[in-house]
C-alpha cells in the first residue's frame, strides 16, 4: 500500500509540473486566446440613433415596459456589450461547483459572442484548474473545456451546437442588449399581461424563447425549448432552459440589467440548476471590447 501511495504522489508531481510546462506555451492558455479574439474583434459601426418611443410599438406591451425600465429609450440601440461576472458552474448535481471569474462578450452587427470562463481555487475539477472559451462567430460555434491548462476534456463544433449558442445569444441580448429585441432578426408574439414570445432568426438557425416579466415590467425569466445539453460526437439532449434573473442594478449610462442570473436544465428528473452567475461590471459598445 505504501509503494502506491508513493507511485501515486509522484503521478501527481508530474503532472503538476506538466500542467505548468503546457500552460506556458503559447496557445495552452484559453483566456489569452480570449483575450487575442476580444483584441482582434472588428471595429464598431457608428451609433445609430437613439431609440424613441415610437420604436417600443414593434413589440407586445410587456417587452416594452422592460425596455423602459432598463434604459433603452433615449440611447443609441448597444453595439456590443462585456459583462463580467463571479460564477459558480456544476457539473452535476451532487458534485461541487466550479468558482471563478468569467467574461461574456456579446456584438451585434455582425453577431459574435465570447464568453471564457477560469477556475480559482479551491473549487476545481478533480483538484486541477479549468478553462472554459465559447466562440459564436456569425452563426456558427465551438466550445472548448481544458483541464490544467493540459488537455481539452471537451472540443465541440458542428451545428447542433451552433443551434445551442444561438438560444444563449438570444439569452444575452434579452437580458443585458434589450434593445436588439427591436431588430428585424425578431419576431414577437404576444400572450398576456406578464409573458411574450420571440423567434430569432440568425442564419440557418430559428430559435424561440418566452419570456416572463413581473408586475413592474422587469424580465425575470426566459424560458427555452431549443437550446441543448452538447455531450460527445455534436450530440445534444434537448430539454427546456431557464434562466431566472433578478437584483437589479445601475449599469454604465443609465442602463439597468440583472444583477445575478441562474442557469437550469429541466430535466426529466427534476430541475438541475448547473450556474449561478454574480455581475461584477457591465461595459458597452467601444468599451466592451477591452
């Protein structure tokens, strides 16, 4: 027992010193590839106008009480947007959560979105820091997990993942971009007082969503059946999304957005809440792309 114990204490050294050689190399490191792709982002086209009130008629009545209340009318429609958050992500639901600082990166015209997340101690996967770097380009994703800066555990494309980004694209821009919800790309339904549905049209990919607001106008739920858990080989098990959101707060320019966000599969179990995401800082347009 004791010469495993030692064998083992030595696998671990070295992989320790592994994970170090590898994450120095250039490339081994997701967030600086992040950081290159946030750098290498085109510049913004100019401002258009400001949104006014004769715009919110496009959409039903409780999607319009929502962008009065986060500050859309008034501004110019956002470019871009960078939201820093304090996240939490499970990976099961009786496994312990993976902690860390992530950035979403969203921009509108044409769409793009990056969002990279990394590890702290001492919440880590099997005891070793992880990566994670989504990249939505136009219409069409990958996603990437790295382990210790020394292996992707996880390398998706292909698209039944890009049809998945979308939905969270969608997700984005209804929650810190409202005012895209004005563009040609959706398409509104109306149901009552408190819920709407949109359809999102981004290349070949159609994407729906209802959205539930409270009493004050502020949207408090999105609720997706097109989005998917990816597994192995572009695999993807469908099931109903949700992201609660609530604690509203000031954001740059007088805009208001969620404060904390959930993330949930409904699964046939029972709900699976697998995120739960903090805002630190929220950013726009010129600014969101450093």
């Amino acid at each position: 027992m004791r010469v495993v114990l030692w064998v083992v204490a030595g696998l671990l050294v070295l992989a320790g010193l592994a994970a170090l050689w590898v994450s120095k190399r250039p490339g081994a490191d997701l967030g600086a590839v992040f950081q290159q792709r946030l750098a290498s982002l085109p510049v913004l086209p100019p401002a258009a106008a400001p949104v006014s009130e004769a715009d919110l008629a496009r959409v039903p009545e409780p999607v319009q009480r929502w962008l009065r209340n986060a500050g859309v009318v008034g501004r110019p429609p956002v470019r871009a947007v960078h939201v820093t958050f304090d996240a939490t992500l499970y990976a099961a639901p009786d496994q312990p959560g993976m902690r860390g600082p992530a950035h979403q990166v969203d921009v509108l015209d044409p769409p793009r979105r990056l969002f990279h997340m990394a590890t702290r101690m001492p919440m880590r996967m099997a005891g070793l820091p992880v990566q994670v770097l989504h990249d939505y380009r136009g219409h069409e994703a990958t996603m990437r997990v790295r382990l210790a800066g020394l292996v992707d555990v996880a390398d998706f494309a292909g698209p039944l993942l890009s049809r998945t980004e979308t939905v969270t694209l969608l997700n984005d821009l209804c929650a810190y971009a409202p005012s895209a919800l004005l563009g040609p790309a959706m398409r509104w339904e109306a149901i009552d007082a408190q819920h709407a549905r949109v359809v999102f049209m981004n290349g070949p990919h159609t994407v729906g969503a209802e959205l539930t607001f409270d009493a004050e106008g502020w949207l408090v739920d999105f609720r997706s059946e097109d989005r998917g858990d990816v597994k192995a080989n572009d695999r993807v098990e469908r099931m109903p999304w949700t992201t609660p959101l609530g604690e509203f707060r000031s954001a740059e320019g007088g805009r208001r957005v969620p404060g904390r966000g959930d993330a949930i599969w409904h699964r046939s179990d029972g709900p699976f809440v697998y995120g739960h995401f903090r805002v630190e800082r929220v950013t726009y347009d010129e600014a969101a792309l450093r």
